[in-house]
C-alpha cells in the first residue's frame, strides 16, 4: 500500500507567525531603539498563567499560587523587561498563551499597563492583527514606557561611570 499522507514539512512556510515571534521581534527592535541599554525578553513560562482558582483577577507580578491539576494544553510565555544593569530585576509586562492552532491568544497584562490602556487585565486577541494591534497599545502605554525611560536611565549612569573609572 502506498502512503496516503500528502505532507511537505521541510518547505513549508506558516501562513501566520506564532505569536511568541512577533514578540521576539519587538524585543530586537527595543534592544536596537536603547542601544542594549533595555531589553525585552519573551520565554516559555513553565506554569499556566491564568489562575483557575481565581479567574477574576491575575497579579502579573507576583506567583500565581496554586492553579491545581490543570492539564497543561497551552503554550505559555512571559514577556518582560530588563537591562543588563538591572539583571535580577524584571518588569512582566504580560502573559500570553495560546493552544496549537495559534489563535485565538490569551494575555494576561499587568494590572497597571491595563488601566493605562483601559482594558481588562485577561485579553483574547483572535488573529494576528488584534493580536499586534494590542502589542502596540501596550508598548506605547504610559507604563511600559516609563519603565523603559527609568532603566534606560539606569543603564545609562552606569555605562558613564564604568567610563569614568575606567579613565582614571
């Protein structure tokens, strides 16, 4: 019997990019615009970021706590900011999460981003376009864009007095 599966893996191109390359993108865009003085990082995030226990509210910033014995059918990603002087600090912008077929993509924003953007803290983007069209809302919120400024500034202070020990 011959095989009945019709598949080219090796050259397919996706009609639509995951959405966690999309992010990474933004990410070397933010590292170009600071000149490596902020960067953005998206990884995968091991737990589920919606708490099952408490579907109203989600914290961002602090653990999740126990979500329970939810199977673990999503792909889970943190994206969040850093400096390379700040390196044990990060601001987590969002969660985001998404199951095989890539869309629809659930964040789940910090609570502060979500008031500067007037929007609830659990969003569901349904296609690639909702999905960058809620990216630049958050990139261009007041927040994010105030902890840019403030570790820009970090890094930039310490960069001048590296320079100016080094000169002496």
């Amino acid at each position: 019997m011959e095989s009945l599966w019709k598949l080219e893996l090796d050259n397919y191109e996706p009609v639509i990019r995951p959405p966690e390359t999309i992010v990474a993108l933004q990410c070397k865009y933010l590292e170009e615009l600071t000149e490596g003085r902020v960067i953005a990082n998206v990884s995968k995030y091991k737990d589920p970021i919606f708490d099952y226990l408490n579907e109203s509210r989600t914290d961002v910033q602090e653990n999740l706590g126990d979500v329970g014995n939810v199977p673990n059918m999503f792909f889970n990603y943190e994206f969040y900011l850093t400096s390379p002087s700040t390196p044990k600090y990060k601001y987590r912008i969002m969660f985001f999460s998404y199951a095989i077929g890539q869309y629809p993509v659930n964040l789940v924003l910090d609570e502060d981003i979500a008031i500067d953007i007037s929007e609830d803290e659990n969003v569901i983007c349904v296609s690639e376009d909702e999905f960058k069209a809620s990216l630049m809302q958050i990139f261009r919120s007041d927040k994010v864009k105030s902890v840019i400024r403030a570790l820009n500034i970090i890094s930039k202070k310490e960069s001048e007095q590296n320079n100016m020990e080094s000169n002496t």
